[in-house]
C-alpha cells in the first residue's frame, strides 16, 4: 500500500473533475495521521484554498474551540474534507462558495477512500450532513440523526455533527447555534475511538 504522503503527492496534480481549473491548492488533509478519530467535513473554502490547509477560515477557528472544549487539539486528530477543491459558483464573477455535485464528490473518491483506508481510523466523525451523506448513507438527515452511530466502510463507526459554518449562521438567531452539540460529538466520537483502540 502507498504511504499518505505518496498518496498526497499524486492528489496535489489531480484533474480529475472541472474543480482543478479554477483551484489554488489542492487540501489533502492534516493532523495525525495515526490518530484514532478522524474529521471528515465537506470541501475547502477560500482561506483553505488560499493555504491548502483544512478548516482553517471562521468555521474552523470554531472548530480549534469545539475541540479544545472538548478536550482535544487539532494536533490530536486528523482532519480532511469529502472533497480537496474549492467547490464555488463563478456564474457572478466573484466566487461563492457552493456544495460539491455529486460528480464532483464521486471523483475526490480517488483520494478520500485510499486515505482513509491508509489511516484506518477507529471512527470517522462527520462534519456537515454532505459529508454525512458521502460516508455514511445517500439519505443522512443531520437534524434527525447527527450524534448516532452508523456503520461505516471506512472505520469501525461513524458520527456525524452539526458543520460549524451552520453553528455560525445559526449564532445570531438562537443561542449557541448548536456549538455545544458540537462540542458533546467531538467528545463523544474520540472516547468512542479510543474504546474501540483498546478493544
């Protein structure tokens, strides 16, 4: 089997889909790779493409707090995206930020199944019901069934939480907007992956 770094190297010059056209960087993904629990969310942004670094923008400074809450550090997990292109909308000029199509998400398959299966993780925790939809099953409800575990392919079990990017939006209008669902699911997700590392 090739190594991550490998793996990462051939992604890096990936056209396999129109998102290469317009692409900065390419994010593979970051963390540790021989971490139990890995986070899987849907698709670089702006600042992610400008850097090639995952959650990086304002949802992923929510992201570094959830995890600290929950007594983690970025460090401690790794952290990669369904898809390693920024998916935008440029119909206007200026891009806007859009789900990946399902064609889209079918092509970063070439990376994110040999990653995954390279890093093995005891539990895949879910970020965003897109990727919810691509790892765990076609018909995820994240209201319905976000902090349940799922059978996955890729890791012993799956979770799925609420995207940070939803928490921010949700902020203004109630509440926490749902961080600290957030914040339970990470804890959750790594005392469930680090059970299941000493079973």
């Amino acid at each position: 089997m090739e190594s991550l770094a490998e793996l990462r190297s051939r992604a890096l010059v990936c056209t396999a889909c129109p998102l290469s056209e317009r692409r900065t960087n390419v994010v593979f993904g970051e963390g540790d790779p021989k971490s139990p629990l890995v986070l899987v969310g849907e698709g670089p942004g702006e600042n992610e493409d400008k850097q090639g670094r995952p959650f990086i923008g304002r949802a992923g400074q929510l992201l570094d707090r959830a995890l600290v809450d929950a007594g983690l550090t970025r460090e401690m997990v790794y952290i990669t995206n369904t898809v390693k292109c920024r998916a935008a909308d440029w119909s206007t000029g200026k891009p806007v930020n859009r789900a990946p199509t399902e064609a889209e998400a079918t092509a970063c398959r070439e990376w994110l199944v040999p990653q995954l299966a390279i890093m093995a993780p005891k539990v895949i925790l879910c970020i965003g019901a897109p990727s919810a939809k691509n790892l765990i099953k076609k018909n995820f409800q994240i209201t319905k069934e976000r902090g349940k575990y799922f059978p996955c392919e890729f890791a012993k079990t799956a979770i799925a939480t609420l995207h940070p990017a939803y928490i921010l939006r949700q902020a203004n209008i109630s509440g926490d907007g749902g961080y600290s669902l957030l914040v339970a699911d990470i804890a959750r997700a790594w005392e469930a992956a680090n059970r299941l590392v000493q079973m």
